[in-house]
C-alpha cells in the first residue's frame, strides 16, 4: 500500500513540475528544499543508523539461508 502511494506522488511530483508553466523554477525550488533536507544532520544520522541496521539484517538473513540450505 505504501509503495502505491509513494508510487503516485512522485508521478504526482514530476507532472506538476515538468506541467507547470514556470515549471523550471518551481523544480529548482523543491530541489533545493529536498537537498537541505536530505543535508540535515539529523537526516545524516538517520541514514546513516539505517545502513547500519540494514547491514545488521542482511547478515543475519544470509546466516538463516545458509543454515537452512545446509
């Protein structure tokens, strides 16, 4: 559900940009809001965190596979 979503805001996002009369302005101004977010350091330590976590998940799913296929 949530893919579905995400999915149709961002069609949602590139039609109104690329649709809109002063389209290119508009991109540059929502580009320049997501990249400070994107930025923030907050948002660094997030991402960052969630590597990690994600690393952590892939080692334990490959260690069950291994152990099952064994």
């Amino acid at each position: 559900m949530s893919f579905r979503f995400l999915f149709i805001a961002v069609i949602a996002f590139v039609a109104y940009t690329f649709g809109a009369k002063a389209g290119h302005g508009r991109y540059k101004e929502i580009a320049s809001y997501f990249g400070s977010f994107w930025n923030d350091p907050q948002v660094k330590k997030a991402r960052k965190s969630a590597g990690k976590n994600v690393a952590k998940a892939r080692k334990v799913a490959a260690k069950k596979a291994r152990k099952r296929w064994s």
